[in-house]
C-alpha cells in the first residue's frame, strides 16, 4: 500500500500542472513545499482526491488528454532540413542581418555626430578648462623633454653608427642594439618625466593624478616604442644601420607614413577616444573613433594607389630572379592585381568595424598580425635556405683531397633537401595564416590524440628517409674513401670491384628497407607489398630465363674471380678494358673507344690478359734465303736496347724467350721470341721492341718476304693489237 501511495506522489509530481486544474483543489502554499510536511500535505490530497469520484474523474481525464500531448510531443519534432536549399536559406539570412546590422551601424554615425555636438553643447566648461590645463602642462613637459632627449642622443647615435657598414654582421648587430637600447631610453625617459609632471602640477582638485594624463602617458609610451620598432627596421637617417634591402627614398617614404598612421591610431584609441567617452559623451567618442578610422583607411588606400606599379614590379623581378619557378610564379600573378586585394581588405576591415569593433575588429586585426609575422619569419627562413643553397658547400682541402666526390654528391644532395624543408616552411606559413583565420583548427587537431598519432607517423618516416640518406651517403663515402689512391695505399682491381658492387648491393637494399619502413610509418600495411613482391619475383624468374641465368652466371664469376675493373679481357666476341661490373653485365671498351655493354648470359668464355703476369709475343718472317742465324742475333740485341731503358726495364721480369725457327713455307720462315712483363704491361714493351727489331732488320739487310710486282708487255701490245693482262711474277 505504501508503495502505491509512494507511485502515486511522484505521479502528481509529474502531473502538478494538471492538478491546478482540478476543479476544487488549490495548490499547497508555497512555503509547505520545501518542508517533510508540505509531503504530507500532497499525500492528503491525493487521497483526498481518490476518495471523491468526481475530482478522481477530473483527475483521470487530465491524465488521459495530458498522455497523448506527451506522447506526440516527440513525433512533433521535426528532423532539422539539411537539404540545399534551407541551408541556402540560412546562410542568406545571416547576410541579410549582417547587413542590416552594418547600415544600421553607418547610420548611427551620424547620430553619433549629433549626440557628441549635443554632448559638447552640453558640457561642463569648468571641467574642460582644468582638463585643458592639466593636459597642456604634461603635453608640454613630456614632448618638450622627449625632443631635448633626441637631441641629445642624436650626436652619440650618429657616432657609434659611423662606418658600421664596413664591419661583420655581429659588429653591425651589436651596434644597433646599441642605438636601440639609447633611443629605448629617451622614450622611457620622456614617459618618466611626464608622470612627474602629471603627479606634482597636473593633479585633480582631490590631489590625485587624473586618468586622462595617464592615458596620455600611456600612449605616448606605446606609440613611441611602436615608431622605434620601425625605425629600427627601416633606419631612414642611419644606412649602414640598415638591414632590410630597402632603399633610401623607400626607407624614409615607409617610416613617414608608418609613423603617421601608428600616431593617429594609438593617439586616438588609447588616448582621445577615452578621454572624450568620460569628459564629454560616448557619442562623442564614437564619432571621433569614426573620423579617424575612416581616415586612417583612406591614406591605407592612397598609399596603395601610390605603391601599385612597384610592388608589381618588384614581386616581377623576384619571380624572374628565380626562373618563374612554384611559387615565385603565383607572387608574380598576384603582383599584377595586388592592390585590388589590399584596398579590398582596408574596406573590409572599415565595414567590420562599422558592424562589430568589440569583437570581429579584434579578431581582423589580431590574425591580419599573425598572418604577416608567419609570411616573414617564413620569407626570413626561406631566405636564409637559398642563399645557403646559392653559396653552396666547400669542404676543406684534405677532405676534398681524400673524398674528391663528396662534395659534389652533397652539392647535388643538399639542395634537394633544401628544397624539401623549402616546402615544410611554406606549408608551414599556410597553415599559420589558416589557424589565424580560424579557417581550421590545426593547433586542436594536432593536439588531440589523432593528430598527435599523424604527427609522428610524418616525422618518423621522414627521419627514416633521411637516416638512410645518410646511410648511403656514409657508404658511398667510404667506399670512395677505400677506393681512392690519395690515401697512400694504391687499391687491387678485386677491390675496386668487389667495393663497387657492395656499394650498389647496399643502395638496392637501403631503398627497399628505407621505403618499407617509411611506408610502414605512415600506417601502410606492407605485408601484402611482401607478399606481392614474392609473387612478382617468382614471375620475372619464370618469365625473364636471361635476366636470372644473367645474375646466376654474373655471381659464380666474381666468386670465381675471372675478371674484375680495369682487366683486358676478351668476351663474347668483344676485346677491351673492363669499364664496369655489376651482378648482371659487364661493360668493355675496346681499342677504338666503343663502350660493349655484354650481358653474362652471352658470354661463354672469358679470357683475362692480366692475371699474374703477361707474354709479348713476337713472331716475324724473314725471307727464305735470309740468315737466320743473323736474324736471332737481330732480335737479342733488339732485347737489350729495350733493357736500356729504364720504364721498361721495370716491367719486364725474365730475359728473352727467343724459340727460334717455328715455322717454313715455300716464299719464308718464321721466328718466334716472348717478352714476359708484369701484367697489363707487355704492350709498351712490345711495341719498342718491334720497332727496334726491324729497324735492325733494315740495316742488316734481313729481308722480309715481301711480294713484287713485275709488268710484261703482251705479243699484242707489242703489236699494237691489243692489250695484255699483267701478271704477278715472285721477286
């Protein structure tokens, strides 16, 4: 039974509204509903209403029209239309409010005018007259004190700024910190120096310093630090000071109208504006934010228009300057219609201020500074990038010597990489300039665990890639290192080959490993890369016989060690030096200069000239009456002249093979000799010796079998009949 009572309380809790309705019960007051009794009181008449037919009938309907509402209360919520044309809808709306809420915004400018002359009117002259005093006595104190400041610090600026343009860049640094820290403290001075005055003459009848000098103060201390900011960067009346690449005219042009525009805006907003809102009227001080906001835009405007022809051709010539290449190429296009995008924005930034000044003005402002301080930290990055890039890199003299490749393989190295973080940076500037807009929530989104896990995906597979650049550079490195004769120990040809092929194994299996490793970084699944890797080499071995018979064949040749680079070898039909070898062919250059690329699939033999040591064989005819006696004397004193000399001398390591007589034929004999030499230099010695052997020949009178020819004249001819063929008669 409590239970039900209990069920029954909650229900008329839920049903209150109903209840009030009930003919013939009133609520319970309301200071019984917060107390034990007030409960009681609801039980009672619950009870009450139960035991009275009529008000349990009254009680009864209520429900039964109260269950159905309830019921259709959900099916009543319409799903939200997500269709084309009420977001269409939607967004015009807003338009239409914004507009509506920026015209009525211009169109309280003027009452702003009205209420600030009747706010005028409508002043206490006692109030402005001490205000003026006051004022004028700080204005005086702190501009005069900051002029004979300046003029004081000027001469000493002038003197530790002569002839720091022919110092180093850290001289130069060291000198306009210097200046700026001078120039800081004439400011600071000047500010210090007001508040004195502000604190003993301008007071208020009270005996405190009033407001509007503070804010007096406190614009003039900002303002200044602003315009030395700019005549740090610009230094119009100091050159060699100067570090951006501007000109004189551009310098001092830019530090004119900066100073202007920064004075009458701070001056305005930090100090007039406030000082008008309490003094006269908030109109008044609406009106004249208006004036000079509008002000300010239109010398913004003027400024462009002046400036319209030289930026385009200065954004022209930088694009030229770098072969209208990327993104030099859209500067360039933008050149062309800059200033239409910049007053665009001067009269966005006047109609969103008009609008919303609390709020989007704020935020305009706020990203426009954002976004110009990514675009030039990234053009100071970017900057530094090419000239490095542009100067290039030298290694020292040693390391050239030993390494003569290296610097040439990191000159074509860093540039790419260079190029490579060229891009992170101008991504990087984008991306900057994005979350300044809010066109994007970049910071949350790589704050959150997504990013954060995206984030280093990139950054490891990029360290992955740039390990194994480095890997390779190493090794190539050291390689060339083992290779090179500057070192004092002159390489074997099985180095240099053996060297070379673990050079171009290890680049193969670096990109493969390197390229899997990044891939699996970045979340890629190379198991089926694996996998389709097998098959794929399981069809080329089926489908390419010559490339597999190429590799087996190339691979028992270098354990077997028949030829290496700089060998004089002959194969497959084709004699030569050895170029280059691989696992797969070998390249030959013959005596004429043509380069043989021989797949080893097609070589069935190889013949190498320079293993161990090597033969000059010579073998000469002489007539068959000659003396061969005189002959084999011929070519041993031809030997020693070739012993004479020293270059020979060296190479050649027995004496002369001569074996004579091998040879008879009916018009010759022949005789034979060898010269043995170290390997790879018989044909030097050879040469010589050939030479000084038919020199001697000759002046011997050793002949050689060499055929004549002998002319006889025909019967016919001789006749005059005709002619007759010649014939070839032996000597």
């Amino acid at each position: 039974m409590q239970f039900i009572i209990r069920l029954c309380v909650f229900a008329l809790l839920l049903v209150s509204p109903a209840l009030a309705q009930v003919p013939g019960i009133s609520p319970a007051p309301a200071e019984t509903e917060t107390t034990d009794a007030g409960s009681t009181q609801a039980v009672d008449d619950l009870v009450r209403i139960l035991e009275n037919d009529t008000a349990r009938a009254a009680l009864i309907e209520q429900l039964k029209q109260a269950a159905p509402a309830e019921d259709a209360a959900p099916a009543e919520e319409a799903l939200p239309d997500l269709s084309i044309a009420r977001q269409l809808a939607e967004y015009t709306r807003s338009v239409a409010q914004g507009a509506s809420a920026t015209v009525r915004a211009v169109g309280g400018i003027f009452l702003n005018f009205r209420h600030a002359i009747n706010g005028t009117l409508s002043a206490d002259y006692d109030v402005i007259r001490t205000l003026a005093i006051n004022l004028g006595i700080v204005l005086v104190g702190l501009f005069g004190s900051f002029w004979i400041f300046k003029l004081i610090a000027q001469p000493l600026l002038a003197r530790i700024s002569r002839g720091a343009g022919k110092r180093n860049v850290w001289k130069k640094l060291g000198i306009v910190i210097v200046g700026t820290a001078i120039d800081t403290l004439t400011v600071v001075a000047a500010w210090a120096f007001g508040y004195i005055l502000a604190l003993n003459f301008g007071t208020t009848p009270s005996g405190e310093m009033g407001i509007n000098q503070s804010l007096l103060l406190n614009a003039f201390l900002l303002v200044e630090l602003c315009k030395l900011v700019i005549r740090v960067l610009l230094a119009p009346r100091h050159i060699d000071l100067r570090f951006l690449p501007v000109t004189d005219d551009n310098a001092a042009y830019w530090s004119f109208w900066l100073a202007r525009v920064i004075s009458l805006l701070g001056y305005t907003f930090m100090f007039v504006a406030p000082m008008a809102r309490t003094t006269i009227s908030p109109a008044a001080s609406a009106a004249v934010q208006v004036l000079v906001m509008v002000t300010a835009v239109i010398v913004g405007v003027i400024i462009v228009l002046q400036n319209k022809d030289d930026v385009r051709l200065w954004l022209a010539e930088l694009s030229a300057k770098h072969g209208h290449s990327g993104l030099w190429r859209v500067l360039a296009a933008v050149g062309q219609h800059w200033h239409v995008l910049a007053i665009t924005y001067l009269l966005a930034l006047l109609v969103v201020w008009f609008a919303n000044p609390d709020q989007a003005l704020p935020f305009m402002l706020g990203a426009t500074l954002q976004s110009l301080i990514a675009v030039v930290v990234g053009s100071l990055i970017v900057g530094f990038i090419s000239r490095f890039v542009s100067v290039g890199l030298k290694l020292p003299g040693d390391v050239s010597q030993r390494l003569p490749l290296l610097e040439s393989r990191l000159k074509a190295f860093v540039p790419a990489v260079m190029a490579v973080v060229r891009w992170v940076v101008i991504a990087g500037v984008i991306i900057a300039i994005g979350q300044a807009w809010a066109l994007f929530d970049f910071a949350g989104w790589i704050g959150s665990d997504e990013g954060l896990a995206v984030a280093g995906s990139i950054v490891s597979a990029a360290l992955i890639i740039l390990i194994a650049i480095i890997l390779h550079v190493v090794v190539a490195s050291w390689v060339e290192y083992r290779l090179s004769a500057n070192t004092g120990r002159m390489p074997t040809p099985r180095e240099k080959t053996l060297l070379n092929l673990f050079k171009n194994a290890f680049t193969v299996a670096l990109v493969i490993f390197g390229l899997m490793l990044a891939l699996a970084q970045i979340g890629v699944n190379i198991a089926p890369l694996l996998a389709g890797a097998g098959v794929v080499g399981l069809a080329i071995g089926f489908g390419a016989q010559k490339l597999v018979q190429d590799i087996i064949t190339g691979i028992f040749i270098q354990f077997e060690n028949v030829m290496n680079e700089g060998d004089v070898v002959e194969a497959a039909g084709k004699s030569g030096v050895v170029e280059k070898l691989t696992i797969r062919s070998v390249t030959i250059r013959d005596m004429s200069g043509t380069v043989h690329l021989i797949p080893f699939s097609s070589v069935d033999q190889v013949s190498n000239m320079m293993r161990g040591f090597s033969f000059y064989v010579s073998e000469v005819e002489i007539a068959y009456d000659s003396d061969i006696e005189g002959a084999k004397q011929a070519m041993r004193d031809a030997f020693a002249k070739v012993m004479e000399i020293q270059e020979y001398r060296d190479v050649i390591l027995d004496d002369l093979d001569l074996q004579g007589l091998i040879a008879i034929t009916p018009q010759s004999v022949s005789l034979r000799s060898r010269i043995k030499t170290l390997a790879g230099k018989q044909w030097g010695a050879g040469r010589f010796y050939s030479e000084t052997l038919m020199r001697l020949f000759t002046e011997r009178g050793i002949e050689t079998p060499t055929p004549k020819m002998r002319y006889l004249q025909g019967k016919n001819e001789r006749h005059g009949h005709g002619d007759m063929p010649m014939g070839e008669l032996p000597a």
